[in-house]
C-alpha cells in the first residue's frame, strides 16, 4: 500500500517538475526573442538629471569707450532734451557697472533710458541745457576708477521746448496724485471703481453685491494687486445693488 501510495507521489511530482521545466524554457525563449527584436534603451527609463545651461551674468569688470554723443570738443550743441550717450567696448551687465556724471549741474535732470546688458548707454536730459555752456561728461567703472571724460559746447540760443520735461512731471503728478489711473475704470460682478473727478482723487466703489464685507476686501485685494496700498486711499462706497 505504501509502495504503491509512494510511487503515485513520484509520478505526479514528475507531472509538476515537467510542466515547470516547460515554463521556464517557455521564459527563456520569450527572453531571448524580446531582446533580439526589442533591443532596450538603457537610458529609456533613465531620468535625466542634466541641468539645463544657464546663462551665468555678465560680471562686473572694466571697461573702455569707443565713441561717445556728443563728440568730444563738438560746438554748436543743440540746447534742448537731447540724449547724452557713450557706446561701451564691452556689454555692461547693470547700472551698477558705471558712473556717469555731467558739470556744470544740469537746469533740471536727465534719466537713464537703455536697459541692460548692453553697450550703448543713454541718458535722456530733461528740460533742456544752458545754453552757450560747455559741458563735461565724465565715466567711471564700478570701483569708481575714470574710464573716459569729453566736453562739448551748446549754441548760444536757448531751447525752444521742453517736452519731455513737462510729460515727465506730469506722469510724476498722476503717479502721486493718482496712483491707480492706468487700471480705472475697472468693473466686475462685484463692484465698479474709478476716481470721482480729474480734480478729485477719491476712489468711488459702486458695489453690486449685497455681501459688503466680502466686497470691501475684494477691493482691498484688487488695490494690493496693483501695489498700492488701500490704508492711504480715500474710498467712497456706495451700495448698488
């Protein structure tokens, strides 16, 4: 009985170990098969971790002039809102690489309109110069060393226009009087908002919405949104809805 319950076992162990050799041939094809037909990538699940090239920034270094507007020893300048310019022989990253200066003292100002890097460096005069003056514009590098230095005359008759001068103080006067002009009048859902009069820089909200308080701080955050703050505006609320 023994014998005969022993050698059922061993028959049927020999079934299973059959099929599994079966199987694992069967692995073994389809490995090899897959690997010759579907070579893999070996970087196809591979993350790539290369950074992508940064442009490092222009440092700050000395620098020399190749010509500059006007030209040196140059007469007869024209007296109005000219632009006083230099061209660098190498890009300079920011404002902080130069400094430029201009004597006598100016009537009024001038402003620096390029943007940087860059090798051309302009400074728009605003309100014109003195006339029948010579002027001396001077340029240092970044540790304050003299880079280059030239002067010119203006003619003798004073300018006619000072343009630029007078949109400059004005764009100042809306800017401090009327801080939000350039985004009003501005309306949503909730509220509409606008300065009272050209004479008048109070803010007046119509609000359209019942929840006030929901309202009031959506004006709030629009007023913060265009970096003002809503504590030094005067605002008139008046309910609409």
């Amino acid at each position: 009985m023994f014998k005969q319950y022993f050698f059922e076992l061993m028959s049927k162990w020999k079934w299973y170990l059959s099929a599994l050799l079966i199987l694992i041939s069967l692995v073994a094809i389809y490995i090899i098969i897959s690997s010759y037909f579907f070579p893999r990538n070996a970087n196809h699940n591979k993350i790539n971790t290369t950074s992508q090239p940064t442009i490092s920034p222009i440092p700050l270094s000395s620098f020399g002039i190749d010509s500059t507007n006007p030209l040196s020893g140059q007469n007869n300048v024209n007296a109005g809102e000219i632009i006083i310019s230099f061209i660098s022989d190498r890009e300079l990253p920011s404002s902080k690489a130069f400094t430029m200066t201009i004597s006598p003292k100016l009537p009024y100002y001038w402003k620096f309109i390029n943007s940087y890097p860059t090798k051309i460096v302009e400074a728009q005069v605003f309100g014109g110069l003195s006339p029948n003056t010579t002027y001396t514009v001077s340029v240092f590098d970044y540790k304050n060393k003299p880079v280059n230095s030239w002067s010119f005359t203006t003619v003798t008759q004073p300018a006619q226009s000072s343009s630029a001068l007078i949109q400059d103080n004005e764009q100042k006067i809306i800017s401090n009087y009327f801080p939000l002009f350039q985004w009003i009048p501005y309306s949503n859902n909730d509220f509409a908002i606008d300065y009272t009069s050209p004479s008048d820089n109070t803010l007046l909200v119509n609000i359209k919405n019942s929840n006030v308080s929901r309202v009031k701080q959506e004006v709030n955050d629009w007023i913060k949104s265009h970096g003002e703050d809503p504590s030094k505006q005067k605002i008139n609320f008046v309910n609409s809805y």
